[in-house]
C-alpha cells in the first residue's frame, strides 16, 4: 500500500537550500498548488473529515441524547443538559472534544435486533445489525481513523528516522544491514505482515497500531537515508566536525534539521493507506472489538446483508452504502491531495 | 544480463532468511505449547505437548528453533492447520493454485485495460477518451478492495443475483467431489479451469469463469487506475521526446512512431510498477477472497488469522513471500528484456 515516493528529497522547494524567499503562502510551490483544482478539491475533502473527527461530540449530541449511553455518563452529564456539549461556553465541550472518555467510541445500540433498522427520524442513516447506529460509528469512527493513522505516522517516522539516520550516517555493515532489512519488507505485501503481527500479538487495535507501524517505518528510514547522505558531504557539516561535534549531536543538530521537513509532508500524506489498512484489518476481524466505532467493522457487518428479503432486494442498502461511500470519500480525499503534493515537490515533472 | 539474474538469485536466500527468521523470531512471544502446533502433523500427537517441546527444541533458545524450524520446513513440515484440519502443507497446496488462478487472471484485465487506456488517453490528450481515463483512475484508485467488493456483491449477487460468491456453485462442487473420489475426474494440474477442460467438462469451465467475474473486477480496480496513470503520463513524457520529433521528421507513419518508438520507452516505468502491483495483488487476495468465499491462499490465512490458528498464519506467509520473489524476479528479467539500456552491472 505504500509506494515509494519518485522524488529526491535535495531538489525539490520545500528543501531550505531551494526555499523561496517569499514566504510559502507566495511562493511557486503554494501558487502552482492553488491553480491545480483536483488539489483544492482534495485539500477540501481531507478538511472536511479532519472536522468531522474534531466535532464529533457536536456532531453527534442528538444521537448521546436520544441514546444515553455511558458516555453521557461518564462526561458528568444527566437527563437535561446533554446539549451542553453543543455549547462553547459550557466546559464540557472542551472535555467532550478535547478528551472525550473512551466509552464514546462504543457504538449506541437502538436494540438488539441481528436485522438491520432501516433510516428515520432517530437513526439518521440506519441501524446495522446489533442495532448499531451507523451515523454515530461513522462519525465516532472518522476520530478513531485519525487517532489511528497519527500515532503510527509518528511511530514510524520516529522509528525511521532512527533507523534512516543510522543507516545514513554511519554507512557500511549497519547500512547493508538495515537496509537490506528495508528490502525484505518492501518485498512483503504488508497486509500480510500486519496479519502476521496481529495474529501473534493478539487482535486489538492497538495491536493493529503496532502491525501497522511495524511496516510503515521502512519507506521513511529509506528516504532519510538517502537524504542524510546527500547532506552529510556538505560543507557545514565538516565544519560540525571541526568544531569537535560526535556523531549524535551532528546528526541531531546538523543534518535532520535540514532533512526532516519534506519526509514530515510524504508521511502526513500516508495517513489516508495507513487508515485504510487499519479498515482492512478491522474488516477481516482482527482489529477492535464489536461495537467500537471504527470504519472498517461497520463495512464488515454488511457482509451479512448481502441479500434483502425475497422482493426486497436493496431492503439494506444502507448498511453497506454509507460506511463504503464515508471510505472511499475518504481515500479520493488523501489520493488527491498527496498526487497534487508530491507533482508539486517534485521539480522535474 | 546473466549476471544480473545471478545477482538477483542470490536475494531470494536473503528475502528467505528474513522472513523465516522474522517468523521464528515473532514467534518467541508465543509459549512453547503454542508453538508446538507449528511442528506436529496430527492433532493427537499435541495430547503429549512435553514430548513435542522437548523433540523440537521449543524451549530453547531462537537460534536453536530456527535450526530445528528450517529442518523441519525443508522436509515439508510447516504443521497441523487447525482451521483446514490437515497438515498445513497440503492445505497450502489445495488452496494454492485457485490463488494463482485468480491472480493471473486478475493481471490480465490489470495490464490489458491499464495500458490500453493509458495508451488511448495520452495519444487523445485532453479529448473525451482522456476525460473518462482521469476520472476512471481517480475513482478506480479510491475504491478500497473491501469496499468495492461488498458493493459488487450487493448488486450482482444480492440484486441481480447473476453472480454467486465461491468457486463453484453448489451443485457441481458435490458432482466434482463425488467424481474426484471416484477418480473419474482427474486432478493433472489442480488448477480448476486448466483440469475441467483437460476432462472435457466445460459445464464446469465456464462455472468457475463465471466465479471469477466479481473477484477479478474487486483486484484489478485499484491496479489497472495506477497503471493507466502511469502509462498515460509515461507516453505523454516520450511523445514529447527528440527521438519522437526525429522519427516523425523521418517521414514514418503515425503509428509505427507512436507503437515502436514512444511506446515501448513508455511502457518501462509500468513495468516498474508492475512488481509492486503483484505484491499488491496477494495482499488484495487476502480481503478479495474473504469477501467472495474464495477457497484460495488469502482467504486460509484470513481464516486462520481470525481462529489463532498460528502455524497456518506463519507458513502462509512464508509461501507468499517466496511467490512475490519469484514473480519479483520475472519482472526484472522482463525489465532487463524491454530496455537494453540497462547493463545490469
């Protein structure tokens, strides 16, 4: 799922060395991207979600009022003020929002009932089997993505970056070593890893995090690698030396500084596969437990809605409709953006 | 060239030691009685969990277990599946070739529609043709294997009901099982569709063809955009090229300059992503034939996965990694072929 960025990280306009002077909201990287409608569209979407995932406790007070699961509870709410969480001036909006407890993410159920409840007044986008209500999982489920895709992002860029660094650096039989560890994984499908992984450590979606992160490292340490190479022959560096810096300090000081921003913008765009993967392993069962909001289990109980009563054919469309339509609005999203990014940052095309 | 082939001969021993050993090392943080089921071929013999620890070294230390777990692997012991209720091997060697079939045919619609498109749209700049090719691979690259999947079925199985999920339909599995147990159909490859016609049975030819359909389009979405992506843009980049200008100025015909000069240079960077569009294709399997209740490689570790059935889980992986290398290696070969600037030295 990760393909490895075409670009060399010492020429294109984010790399100080080429920065305009102009600031970035001026410069020719910003404007080319500005004209590039496929781009804005992309930028648009991601937005959109990021939004979705912040105010979802706002988003989603008719659902806690109606429902009353334990997340009202557990936020000190009662009966008559759970519209508090709508209200700014209130301080559980900032709770809510902020850190909302972790019985948040469990799915309100409006019963019982294995048979999917179609979409009304109170359930906005339908209930899916379990009684699930599907606009809450969706919404809930939008946060837990990003929750998801950040905390492996940052494993892995740290894990990386000290991988890549030392790679790097110090070249030789920990870079043949390192990187012919890189190789091994590259050559792997990494949802296989993942499955891997997750099946030793047990299912759970931290596991998932870990499985996940696990793989994710590699494309970085790589780009780092590269990167700290090119750099360390420059003339700054020497001069590091001469003044008695060692290898941390100047690798910590002297080249990440000067290589660590363009690897932050290609792993901040994987954040869309890196969801998608997490999706893909809560779809086969193997991330967090029923009832978690969580896109890919909400697609997973489709799988048992196939078919609708006899004459009925679409009597269910809903359970699978929305959480693939939220998906895959999702991933366009990110697909846009990164392609409009990465044309950008790259000079020669 | 040779060479080369040597050089990358010589990598498949490293992508081994790494899996296998990743595996075995991976499998530390099990307990020996978990591990046991990685070794023993029968579920009786687990009823003497002591006597298998100790046979197999389980609680020594991992370099010991890798010695002992390369022995055992290269005498064909990859375990007892608890999901298949059957040595892991032969459950691998049952499920592989469906795997193999529907990968294969999954690449031929990837690589057939991609550069087609690709090819079309680039030699059609901005014209209808290239409008539609955009817009197919924004959405055909947005459409996550799972997701397509479900909504494939939803339509063509639950509404229209023209295709059904698994291998075969109901009736010709219990036809074919009975006939294989009676030996009258003959198992030469194991490959379905290539032993239906091999015993003139083309009810079931067709059958399996037909079940193919859905899975075939749920793969081939996500790669065939990539690679109309990369092929159009590649041609697009070689069309503006000098030896393009200088062919045209020669006074050759449209075509011969479009086929043999600017095409065959753009078809060098899709061949580059072809190796990664095998890898990504038995990672799709896994979800892909979950989905569809294909009995194939994906959907056995799938399953073994979800029941912690460890030694199935392990050994399928092991088996997927030695395919993307072989298919890994045929790419460069072919890359090697296709662009004889590369010397490979």
């Amino acid at each position: 799922m990760t393909t490895e960025p075409l670009l060399d990280p010492s020429e294109h306009d984010l790399h100080p060395a080429n920065a305009q002077p102009s600031g970035f909201w001026r410069s020719k990287t910003f404007k080319r991207f500005r004209r590039n409608p496929l781009a804005i569209t992309g930028a648009l979407i991601v937005l959109f979600y990021i939004l979705v995932a912040v105010f979802a406790p706002q988003l989603t007070v008719t659902q806690l009022s109606t429902f009353r699961n334990t997340c009202v509870r557990d936020l000190g709410l009662g009966f008559d003020n759970v519209h508090n969480i709508a209200n700014p001036l209130k301080g559980v909006f900032w709770h809510a929002m902020v850190a909302p407890p972790a019985s948040c993410f469990d799915i309100p159920r409006a019963s019982y009932s294995s048979v999917p409840a179609p979409m009304s007044s109170k359930l906005w986008l339908g209930a899916s089997s379990g009684g699930y209500d599907i606009y809450y999982g969706l919404v809930w489920g939008t946060r837990s993505a990003f929750y998801v895709g950040l905390l492996v992002i940052g494993f892995a860029l740290v894990a990386g970056g000290i991988v890549g660094s030392i790679a790097g650096y110090l070249g030789g039989i920990a870079d043949n070593i390192l990187m012919r560890l890189v190789d091994v994984i590259f050559s792997m499908p990494s949802l296989i890893i993942a499955i891997v992984i997750v099946t030793i450590l047990g299912q759970s979606l931290t596991n998932v995090m870990i499985a996940i992160a696990a793989v994710a490292w590699a494309p970085y340490s790589r780009i780092l690698r590269g990167d700290i190479q090119a750099i360390k022959e420059r003339d700054f560096v020497d001069g590091a030396r001469a003044l008695g810096a060692r290898g941390p300090r100047v690798v910590l000081r002297h080249i990440l500084p000067n290589s660590i921003g363009p690897l932050l913008v290609i792993a901040s765009l994987d954040i869309g596969s890196i969801v998608l993967t997490a999706a893909a392993l809560s779809f086969l069962g193997l991330g967090a437990p029923v009832g978690y909001a969580d896109w890919g289990q909400m697609i997973s109980f489709a799988r048992d809605w196939i078919q609708g009563p006899p004459g009925q054919p679409f009597a269910y469309w809903f359970v699978s409709f929305w959480p693939g339509i939220v998906i895959v609005i999702f991933v366009l999203g990110w697909n846009l953006l990164g392609d409009a990014v990465r044309d950008v940052l790259d000079v020669r095309s | 060239m040779f060479t080369f082939i040597i050089r990358r001969l010589l990598f498949l021993p490293v992508v081994f030691v790494g899996v296998t050993l990743g595996i075995v090392l991976l499998m530390q943080l099990l307990s020996p009685t978990q591990r046991a089921a990685s070794y023993v071929t029968s579920p009786q013999q687990l009823a003497n969990v002591e006597a298998i620890i100790k046979r197999y070294h389980l609680a020594d230390p991992w370099y010991v277990q890798y010695w002992t777990w390369l022995r055992e692997a290269a005498k064909g012991n990859f375990g007892y599946s608890k999901v298949a209720k059957m040595p892991v091997l032969k459950a691998i060697g049952e499920r592989f070739p469906s795997t193999v079939e529907l990968a294969l045919a999954a690449l031929l619609p990837i690589v057939g529609v991609g550069i087609w498109f690709g090819t079309a749209a680039a030699l059609n700049r901005d014209k209808l043709i290239d409008q539609v090719t955009r817009v197919m691979s924004i959405v055909g690259w947005s459409l996550p294997t799972f997701v397509l999947g479900i909504w494939l079925l939803v339509i063509f199985y639950g509404a229209l009901n023209w295709f059904t999920p698994g291998q075969i339909t109901g009736k010709h599995a219990i036809e074919l099982a009975n006939e294989i147990a009676n030996g009258t159909f003959h198992r030469y490859t194991h490959f379905l569709t290539i032993d239906s016609l091999l015993n003139g049975r083309f009810d079931i030819f067709l059958d399996d063809l037909k079940h193919l359909v859905l899975p075939v389009i749920t793969l081939a979405a996500v790669s065939s955009a990539q690679i109309m992506r990369v092929m159009r843009s590649s041609l697009l980049d070689a069309l503006g090229q000098d030896y393009v200008r200088t062919a045209r100025s020669k006074g050759l015909a449209e075509v011969v300059v479009n086929n043999k000069h600017a095409r065959k240079n753009a078809l060098i960077p899709v061949l580059t992503l072809s190796g990664f569009t095998i890898i990504g294709l038995l990672g799709g399997v896994v979800i892909t034939e979950t989905i569809f209740n294909y009995p194939g490689m994906g959907s056995f570790i799938a399953n073994a996965a979800t029941q912690l059935d460890y030694s199935s889980v392990l050994a399928g992986a092991v088996f997927i990694a030695i395919i993307v290398v072989l298919a890994n290696l045929v790419v460069d070969v072919l890359y090697g072929l296709v662009d004889p600037r590369i010397r490979y030295n």
